[in-house]
C-alpha cells in the first residue's frame, strides 16, 4: 500500500491529524498530547478495512477453507511507489521538490541516452566507475497550502499517523521510518512510551535535507526543480532504442534467471 498521503490530501483536502489535545497517560500520570484526527478520514478508512474481512469471510466461504488471520498491512514500498511517482508507503515526501540521484555503472548503455535527453550526470564521489544521474522530481500536491514533507512535519504528527494506521486499517505492523530534526530528538522516548500500545515497531532516521554530498534525495527549490526540468528533452526509451538498433526489445533479465532469488546483471 503506497500513496497514502497523496490519497488523504486529494481526497480530504488535508492531513489526518487536525491536531492535539492535553490528555494524561492512565498508567503514568504523565500529562501527553494525544492527536486528533479527521472523524471522516476514521469512517472512511475503517469502512475500507470492513469491505476486506467481509470479501475475506466470502473468498473463505467459497473456497471452504479458514479466514484469514491477517487482512492489512502498510509495507515501505520504496521503489515501487518511486515508479508510480507517488508517496512511500505511510511516509510524508522527502520534500515537495526534489533531485533523486541514481547510480549507474559508468559502461551501462543507458547513460549516453540520459546524457542526451538532458538529464545533469557526474562521477560519484564515493565509489570509482560509478555516475551519478540526477532526475527532478515534483511530490504529488506539492503546491497545496496543506502539504507536509518529511522536513517540514514534525515528529509527533508522524508518530500519530503510524498509530492512526495501525489502528484503522494494518493488521501486520505499519512499516514506518520516522525522520526527525535535531531539536526534536529529546521527543523521542517520551513519544515511544506514550504510542506503546498505538504501534508495535518504528524506525528513525534524522532528516539530513541536503546536507550529504550527492545524497540519494536532496530537497530543491521550485524555481530549481523548474530549471533542471526545462534543461530535460526527449524519451529516454526512444534515444535509447534509435542509438542502440541491435537491443531494441532486448529483455536484459529473463524472468526463469531469478528462480534462486537472486538476478543476474546481462
């Protein structure tokens, strides 16, 4: 499941959590804020949830075998969602605009094909033999008033969707990687304890914006990611095949190659 919150803000208009109230842990006594969310988001997720054990408890009854244990679950859906040009999984945005840098082998036959339909390349600074390719990328509603992109949404709201979600629609764990400032780490034991019933795994990672040389993900202005766009002409598949006659149509990895999990680079 990808594209989260690309749906909730094309479809509500905003994000899930409206807010958060002063509440008191029962156990602790520890006064915490517990989020608010958006009633018709709730209805409308919990609906769906509904609409999959009952096709479930029919799918069983058909097929006269036991209902499923497990119905749900949010995975990290990285390169998959990167392909559909959607959200990760549960996750917010790295940034509304954005240069995604992928590296190719310095011989592979792509890169002149890149190189001339506009795409910025350069040596990777850390590993020889290897280029880096820059693509730009716009996030899905990233000129809407209400986005939010993992720099930008704080470290609360995060760890409230991932509990929102594990209580409204995943059975499996929600596959979550919450990203945080540096003047937010001292929230992030107490926001542990207070979603240790809420969520049942978590990962974090601080948000490093574009600090890193050649990182994976650099944030970008909208007046860059317009400039590097505008320098980008053509299909790559088209250079591609007109420059290279003799690949044209050639499958680079037969399906029967990964029997053993693992395939092989042609």
């Amino acid at each position: 499941m990808s594209g989260i919150q690309d749906w909730i803000l094309s479809t509500f208009g905003h994000r899930v959590v409206t807010g958060f109230k002063t509440a008191t842990d029962s156990e602790t006594g520890q006064e915490i804020k517990d989020p608010v969310y958006d009633s018709e988001i709730i209805k409308t997720v919990d609906g769906l949830y509904q609409a999959v054990v009952d096709a479930d408890k029919d799918y069983s009854q058909e097929l006269n075998c036991n209902t499923s244990i497990k119905h749900t679950t949010v995975k990290p859906s990285g390169t998959v969602a990167k392909l559909a040009g959607v959200s990760e999984g549960m996750h917010f945005h790295y940034s509304g605009y954005l240069i995604q840098r992928i590296r190719f082998q310095e011989t592979d036959p792509l890169l002149p094909a890149l190189k001339d339909c506009g795409y910025r390349t350069e040596p990777d600074i850390y590993t020889p033999h290897t280029i880096c390719v820059e693509f730009p990328i716009k996030a899905a509603n990233a000129d809407s008033d209400n986005f939010a992109s993992a720099g930008t949404v704080s470290i609360a709201e995060q760890f409230a969707t991932q509990a929102f979600l594990q209580t409204y629609w995943s059975d499996n764990a929600v596959s979550c990687t919450i990203t945080f400032q540096n003047d937010e780490s001292d929230q992030i034991a107490p926001l542990l304890h207070q979603y240790r019933y809420a969520i049942k795994s978590t990962s974090l990672l601080p948000y490093y914006g574009g600090s890193l040389k050649q990182a994976p993900k650099e944030p970008i202005s909208k007046e860059k990611y317009e400039k590097a766009d505008n320098h980008i002409t053509g299909n790559v598949e088209i250079v591609f095949e007109q420059t290279n006659e003799d690949q044209k149509g050639l499958e680079l990895v037969d399906q029967s190659d990964c029997d053993n999990g693992a395939c092989p680079i042609k």
